[in-house]
C-alpha cells in the first residue's frame, strides 16, 4: 500500500490522535500566569508575598495559579510556623519545562511580531 492511500484512510480521529500529546501539554502548561509563575521560580524558592511582586498576579490570580501548579505536580508548597509563611518552588516535572520554555522562545523572537501595548 502507498503512503498516500494509507494517508487517505486515516481517519480524523486518528490524525488528531498523533497531536493529542501536545495539545494536552499546552493545556497543563498553557495559561499565561503558570508560563509567568514557572519562570519566576526557575531562580529558586519563593514565598507568595515575593511572588505576587515579581509577577504582578493579583492575589486571588497568583493564589488559583499556584494551587493548579501543585495540583499539577509543578509546584511543592512548604510552610514554615514560625515565622508563618508559605514557600513555593518547582519540582522536577517544573523545572523540566525549562528547555521547553527556551525553545517557544527562540522560534518566537523569529516569528511571532511583538504586540503594540
């Protein structure tokens, strides 16, 4: 059988089956704030307070952020009693996106025209 016809018998099903990965990927890691917050950790642990600063996320924003992170296993959260507060860094899995995160960037600065704001 040609590759041609075996390109004409695949069904839609399995031609989105193939990209499937990738979509579910840009869904984990997808949103603008987890891309922000991912890379605000890539220097190290963080508390909220210092995050919420570096990243402009409001409260609430940075707060449903981080706890999708977790839930993704992105994030570990540690809290220390005293003083109280709450530290966030990546976990293997976050830190992993890095390479990742270079490449998006380096076809972007060759592709995507900066936005006017």
């Amino acid at each position: 059988m040609s590759q041609m016809s075996t390109h004409a018998e695949e069904s839609v099903e399995e031609k989105n089956e193939a990209a499937c990965p990738v979509v579910e990927a840009i869904e984990e890691i997808g949103s603008q704030w987890r891309l922000i917050v991912v890379n605000d950790l890539q220097d190290g642990e963080k508390r909220f307070n210092e995050l919420k600063r570096s990243t402009g996320a409001s409260s609430r924003t940075l707060s449903r952020v981080l706890d999708d992170l977790e839930d993704d296993g992105m994030v570990t959260r540690r809290v220390e009693d005293r003083p109280i507060a709450t530290y966030y860094s990546l976990t293997e899995k976050g830190r992993a996106l890095f390479p990742v995160m270079e490449t998006i960037e380096s076809w972007a600065s060759e592709w995507v025209e900066p936005s006017e704001e």
